[in-house]
C-alpha cells in the first residue's frame, strides 16, 4: 500500500507522479511544531493558502499528473489539514511525511539514545498517523530527511541510523536530500553498518551536481535517485545524466521532479507559474533528443508506485 493523505491506495492507482515538490515550506519553525507537535492549524490561513496552491494542481493535472510528493519534513511546515482538503478539492493523490522534525541542535543536548528515541517517533508517527482528520487515520508515506552540506555531521549520522530503524520497524522509506555528492559516501559506510535496505533509501538532489562515478555507484548499491530540480531552461543538463542512468541499465531506480513550492510560485505569478516544466519543457526535450515521452510517463508512474509502496510490518498498526 501507499499511504496518502486520503488514506491508502494500491501502487496502481499512483499515476503519473511528481515525486519531489513543496506544497508549501513554512518557515515559522514554532508554527510548524504547533501542527506536527500539537495538531493546531490555522484555519483561515489554509483557506487562503488553497486559493493559490488549487491552481497549480489543477494545471499539474491538466497535464497528466495524478500525485505529488510532499518534501517538506515537519520541521518545514508540512500541514496535513492542508494537504488533505488540497487533495480532496483537486481529486489527486498526496504522499507527506515524517522525519526531520526539530532544531538540529537538540542533539548537543540529547545525544544519548537520540537514535532510539527519534527512531520511536518516526514509527510512532506511522503507527498512530500524524493526525487523524474527518475519520481518516494521516500515516505518513515516507521519511524525509535533508543533511547539510560537507562532512557528514555527528547530528545527522544519527537522524539516518535512526531513519534506518524506523523504516525497518514500518516499511517506509527513506527520502535523503543530499547536495554534495562526495557525502553519499559516508552515507553508504552508515548504512552499510546499519545493514540498511538500499530499496528503501532515496538520494534525493543527485542531479544537483550530477557526479556520475557517484551515481552509478549509488544505484549499483540499490539506492534510488532522484533527478528532482527539472526547473526552465535546465532540461539539456537533466536529459544527459538521466541518460546516462538508463545506460548502465538503472532507468527504473530514477525518480523526475522539479522541487517547487507551489504556494510561493503561485504567489509570484500565478498566471505564469513554472510548475509544469516537467511536462512543457523536459518531456519535449527528451523526446526531440531519443528518450521517447512515453518512457519518461512510465518512468513517473512505476517508479513512484514501486518505491512508495509500502510492505507495512502489521504489528506497528495493529
């Protein structure tokens, strides 16, 4: 199963998947723990949020998209009050989150048996829901983590051993934002150590500097990639590492997306916004340049659905 805002669907019924986006980042972090943390929304704060997110949807789907990803952690505001009305309003599928959920800092403070401790969250997060809205049960889909750039930190070593435990526990998988490729290599030595399944973790950004030594050495592992910044006017850059992952023969563990907030894009023009240029500008390239549209469509619709599908341990929601 994949687990939705609405609830649970079969993988079959995903579709066409941006699998990277922002519905939209708060950055009132006392704000974004009231709604992870105590389930306080702002009501007419949503109603005015939706007058500008419904049109980006509406125009994704126009285009053939039937979900998105949501990629902001708790700590970025995710509201699944939100979230859940966006999504019945549009008739499109929304996979939110758990992971990252406070100030990095806490671990100076907290370190001993921080990994246990945030790993219990996280599978708590699943087995309760992260709210429970209407009657439905909100169980987050995956868990979405973004590390610093540089050396790979004492603070975030132990957010992935603890995201390694809870996916163990629940079945989800692992969303990783990480920017610089050389950490992807002390990010494998963690999750070597953790005999961590590789069909569970997801680079995301690795197109951001496109090292494609990394890279194959990544989906050789088992990691997924996510090629997920396809902006205006980088669909040449995109096109040649998405390339060359089919290449080597690793097209099914890719994963295409275009890492917009929908709700700051809608503000700045909500007539012109770029939140379809995966569709209006990256798919025609490919196609005038050997990778046929209808590849990329299969890539958005079986990738998504084998990775985000879920072989939930029972137990953790009986």
């Amino acid at each position: 199963m994949i687990y939705t805002t609405r609830g649970p669907i079969h993988k079959s019924e995903l579709g066409v998947t941006l699998a990277h986006e922002h519905i939209k980042w708060e950055s009132d972090e006392f704000y974004a723990n009231n709604m992870y943390f105590d389930k306080k929304y702002q009501e007419e704060d949503i109603s005015l949020d939706l007058k500008y997110i419904i049109p980006i949807m509406l125009d994704i789907k126009a285009k053939g998209g039937k979900s998105v990803v949501e990629a902001s952690p708790p700590i970025g505001g995710q509201n699944v009050r939100l979230l859940k009305e966006l999504s019945e309003r549009v008739d499109m599928h929304i996979i939110p989150c758990t992971g990252w959920n406070m100030t990095k800092q806490l671990y100076d403070v907290f370190s001993m048996h921080f990994e246990e401790q945030l790993a219990n969250r996280w599978i708590n997060d699943f087995r309760e829901g992260l709210d429970t809205i209407d009657g439905v049960v909100i169980r987050p889909g995956h868990i979405k983590l973004l590390l610093d750039r540089g050396v790979l930190s004492k603070v975030d070593k132990a957010m992935l051993i603890a995201a390694v435990k809870a996916s163990k526990e629940t079945g989800m998988p692992v969303h990783c934002h990480i920017m610089d490729a050389k950490m992807v290599h002390e990010v494998i030595e963690v999750l070597d150590k953790e005999n961590a399944d590789y069909q569970k973790f997801l680079w995301a950004h690795a197109d951001e500097e496109a090292n494609k030594e990394t890279v194959k050495l990544a989906v050789e592992k088992g990691m997924w990639i996510g090629i997920d910044n396809i902006r205006k006017g980088t669909s040449p850059e995109k096109f040649e590492l998405l390339s060359y992952v089919m290449s080597i023969g690793y097209g099914h563990k890719v994963m295409l997306s275009q890492d917009y907030d929908f709700y700051s894009e809608a503000k700045e023009s909500s007539d012109n916004h770029p939140c379809t240029v995966i569709f209006d500008e990256f798919m025609p390239y490919c196609t005038a340049n050997g990778i046929d549209e209808q590849e990329i469509i299969h890539m958005m619709k079986e990738n998504p659905a084998n990775f985000y599908d879920m072989d939930t341990v029972t137990k953790v929601i009986e």
